[in-house]
C-alpha cells in the first residue's frame, strides 16, 4: 500500500484506489492510473506522468495568479 504513485513499480498488475477509508475504484494498474481517477483520489488538479516504466504526479497549473 502507498500514497506515492511513484513508489508503483512495474511488478503489479491490479491497483486499488481509496478516498476517505472506502474503495473508490479497482482493476488492471493500466486502467486505474489514468489523470481523471488520480485527480479523483487526491480532489487535486493533477496530470500523471508515465516514464521508465514509472509514474508521477504533477500539479495542472491552475492559470491564475497567486495571492
């Protein structure tokens, strides 16, 4: 179990996503790691990456100026 996407290593098929305690979505890895069920998860703008066989998270940038 993780909270790092980028700790998923290619060695496992299935993912299992969970928000708040309970079971937001399961299946294939290549099915569960897409931006859409990410952003999701994490109720974050985000955008996965997929590179070396490995995935990371990336803050959308939200076009608006800070405060």
């Amino acid at each position: 179990m993780t909270h790092h996407v980028e700790e998923i290593t290619p060695v496992y098929s299935h993912a299992l996503l969970l928000r708040d305690g309970l079971v937001l979505d399961s299946g294939l890895k290549r099915k569960m790691l897409t931006s859409q069920l990410m952003a999701d998860t994490f109720r974050a703008d985000v955008r996965l990456r997929k590179s070396a066989g490995r995935h990371r998270l990336e803050l959308k940038p939200s076009g608006g100026r800070a405060s």
